[in-house]
C-alpha cells in the first residue's frame, strides 16, 4: 500500500555517516558542549527554557540502519546547523507520520505513497516542516529515502499556505481589531491594573501584547539588562533569524509611557522579591506564584500559558470579544494593517514587526481599496472615542480641597495640580495618562492648557524626528482627553460668568 518500504535502497552518490557524534554545541547555546544521549538530552531553546529530546522514540519504527542513519541527519542539523526548536518539530512531524500509517514492519525507506498519505492529512505548514527534514536528510547524501520520494522533493514546491488576508476573510477572529477595540483592550488592563485584579508581571504582558505586538518567544527571551528606564527603551530580539541565536540581533525602540512605567513596575516589584539587585541576565518574566506567594524562578515563565490564564479578566468586561480572541498575532496583524493604511513603508512595516527583512510584509499593503475603504470605516469609531477618551470628573472651583493632599496629581515640569485620584495614587499613569483613568478628578482651574502644549510639542517633535507612525500616535487618546477637559472646564467658566 505504502510502496517497497521496508526494502533499504543505497544510491550510487550516497553515503553511510561516520558514526554519530558524541558531543554536539547547538545554536541556542554556543557557550557548552552537550553529551549525546539517544535516550534523552536536555536542549536549551531559544526562550530560555530546556526540552528533553527523546531521538529513541522512534527505534521502534524504524530499521536498525535506518534508524541509526535518522539519528545522524538530526544531530547533524542539531550541531550548529539548525536551531533546537526546528530539529524538534522535525522529530515529532516526522514521528507522526510514522505512527500515524500504522505500519506493519519496521521501514527501511520512506517512500513517495508514506509521504502522500502523510501530505493528504497534514496542513500545509506541517507539511513544510516535514518536507524541510526530508531535504535536508536528501542533501546529506544518506540514505533511507526511496529514490521517487526523492525526486518529488526535489523537483516539486512546497504546499502553499493561505495568506493573512484570506484566513481573515473566512475567520473573524483572525481580522485586525478596529481602533475602538484596541482602545477598549488598554482601558480594561488599566481598570484590572489599578484595581489590583493584574499584577505588574500581568499588566506588563498585556503593555507588551498590544502596544508593541511581540511574541512569546520574544517575551520569554527578554532580560533585566534589555531595559533602559532612563532612556525609557527596550531591546527586544529580532525575529526570522534562521540558523543564529534569537538574542544575536536585538533592535531597541523606544517604549510609550505606559509600557515605561509597567516595565518600571515589573523591576521594582523583581527586586523587592529578590531583596538584592537584580542580575543583568534575569528573565524579565520570571515571577512565579505558589499558593498566592510570589517568587523569583531562574528561567523565563511560560509565555503562552500566562495570556492564557490572564485574557478572560479582559474579555470579560468588553462586548463583542471573546477569550479565543485575544492572540499575539492578532495584535501583530492589527499593528502593520494600520500602519499599512496610514501609507507606513515597508521599512517602517519592518521595524514594527522586529523582522530582519521586508520579504513577508508584503501582504500587509497590498490591500485593495474596497478592503482600505472597509478598514477606514472600522476605524470611524476612534472618532467617536475622542470624544469618550477622558472617563473622569471634573470639580468646580473650591471643591479642590476635598482630595486630600495625598492624592493629588502633580506635573514636575508645570509645578502645579492638574487634579486628584479618587483612590489612592497608583503611580502607574500619572500625570498625563491619569487623563484616560476613570478616578481622575481634573481641577477646573488646573493648568490643562500647558499640559496639551507640552504633548503636543512632543509629538510635533516625534514627527520632525521620522519616528513611525505608531509611535507618533501612541498618546493620541491622552491628548484627545485633555482636549475634553479643557472643552468642560470652558463650558463651567461660561456658566459662572452668566450666573
């Protein structure tokens, strides 16, 4: 049924190894010779975190030559040549095809039928992992691949997958978020922010997530020394980096004040748990909670479980959204659709998306005008949010004295009070983002003014600066609410004036 498959066929080019390795040095970690061990070695990823890597697992498959010449093309790849997280899709792909065929003898030749079989049940990026390993084994000269499957792999292309434009156009929750979404997602982790409901390790995340749409993997590699407060920047790992360590190349970008302060937040709470200073190379995710008591663990928490157990607080709250709905690359997407429909050019495009090239950007500017006309109207709500930005009170003259010292709000550079906290002071959006905090309490006769002269100066200066568009736009909504501010202390002043 599966072709001569359990006949072994050795090519007149082909060649047996030399044996396996007994050391390798992977990629991920250069720094250290790792024993091999066919039962079981521990491989470091490029996140941080170590992997057992069971190569036996398939002796039971698999002819004893064939086995043995297997194990040499993944070691071979394992030393410096493919990264460890590559090699493991390759094993499990590759051991799902062989237990999912259900042989009745051990293979001595993958054969073109095993492989179309496999092909017939497997999407098509399973299918170019697959595919991938089988080059690579092809290439090495060995043998163990029968001579059709060999010529197919070699002359035919690798299944196409379907573009993002497509997959958004048969799943909703793959499409972009609207504005007005995005904007309700920041108000939410604000709101769960100050009230307690995230810690500062959680409202990092989410900072992270949807202002700078990074991924897991990305997360789960930052460090302590990646964070500048005093520049407030983050050196974050570049992505697409084929056969180089994740941290080889870094890009560092400026952050948003909100993202500064939760990265501000997530040291200092480090650092009273750890109760000395921080070491450069500690993960920058790295609390774990046992029984409600948070501590310090050596190695980068898992990234995808901690938006997992944290995304319904948000969904929870907002219409229309539900838990499967909030992904990284969600976010990723709905960040380069709109810098792409704001006209952001690939290199911008590039930036944004922490890719080494432009090569897979493409898709996202080329959108045809109905779709451009169709996202504009999904962004229509942001103007209706400028007006929904500012969510606090406004006192009238003489009901200042009701916030207690404590508590008011004060702006370093105009050395005045814009307002006060109905709670306590959080520190986490003060002074400018209190402007979108639904306990802000702004002063009728605080120096609104200057403080929309000041970002607006900042922003004119952004601009001079050929920052991307993103970043230009980070604070808009503060402004949009300082607007509004100012627009209901006039309109108090005007009725004064008539009384």
């Amino acid at each position: 049924m599966y072709g001569p498959y359990t006949e072994f066929v050795v090519g007149s080019e082909e060649v047996f190894p030399d044996g396996l390795p007994t050391h390798i040095k992977v990629i991920d970690n250069e720094s250290r010779l790792i024993p091999v061990n066919l039962d079981g070695m521990m491989l470091p990823k490029t996140d941080g975190i170590e992997s057992v890597f069971r190569l036996r697992n398939v002796e039971d498959l698999l002819t004893p030559a064939t086995a043995t010449i297997y194990y040499a093309v993944v070691l071979h790849a394992l030393d410096g040549h493919r990264k460890v997280s590559t090699a493991v899709q390759w094993f499990s792909r590759f051991e799902r095809m062989l237990r999912r065929l259900n042989l009745t003898a051990r293979v001595a030749s993958i054969t073109l039928k095993m492989y179309m079989e496999e092909a017939r049940q497997s999407s098509p990026n399973d299918l170019k992992t697959l595919r991938s390993l089988l080059r690579y084994w092809i290439r090495l000269r060995y043998p163990g691949i029968a001579p059709d499957l060999k010529a197919h792999i070699l002359t035919s292309q690798s299944p196409k997958s379907a573009t993002s434009i497509e997959i958004q156009a048969r799943k909703v929750h793959e499409r972009p978020f609207s504005t007005e979404k995005v904007r309700a997602i920041h108000r939410q982790v604000d709101d769960l922010y100050i009230d307690g409901k995230f810690n500062p390790q959680q409202n990092l995340l989410w900072r992270l997530m949807i202002s700078e749409a990074l991924r897991p993997s990305q997360m789960q590699l930052l460090r302590v020394k990646d964070v500048s407060l005093s520049a407030k920047t983050l050196a974050v790992p570049l992505v697409k980096l084929h056969g180089r360590p994740s941290r080889s190349r870094m890009m560092t970008v400026s952050v948003s004040e909100a993202v500064h302060v939760a990265l501000r937040d997530q040291l200092a709470w480090m650092e009273k748990l750890s109760g000395r200073n921080l070491s450069p190379d500690q993960p920058l995710f790295c609390v774990n909670i046992n029984q409600h008591v948070p501590f310090l663990q050596k190695r980068s928490l898992g990234i995808t479980s901690l938006i997992v157990r944290t995304r319904g607080r948000i969904t929870d709250h907002i219409a229309d959204l539900g838990d499967l709905d909030l992904f990284t690359r969600r976010f990723k997407h709905t960040k380069l659709t709109h810098l792409a429909i704001l006209g952001a050019p690939l290199e911008v495009l590039r930036q944004a998306a922490f890719h080494t090239t432009t090569g897979s950007l493409t898709r996202y500017v080329n959108l045809t005008d109905e779709m451009a006309e169709a996202y504009e109207r999904q962004m229509d709500p942001h103007f209706v949010l400028v007006i929904d930005a500012f969510r606090g009170s406004v006192l009238d003259a003489g009901n200042e004295k009701s916030i207690p010292e404590d508590n008011l709000i004060l702006d370093a550079e105009l050395n005045d009070s814009l307002g006060g906290c109905g709670d306590e002071l959080c520190g986490v959006l003060a002074p400018d983002g209190c402007y979108i905090c639904p306990r802000f309490k702004a002063f009728v006769d605080g120096p609104h003014d200057q403080v929309l002269a000041k970002m607006e100066k900042a922003r004119e200066r952004k601009v001079l600066m050929l920052l991307p568009v993103e970043t230009i736009q980070r604070d808009d909504n503060i402004i949009s609410a300082v607007k509004q501010v100012m627009g209901i202390c006039e309109r108090r002043r005007e009725n004064e004036c008539k009384e």
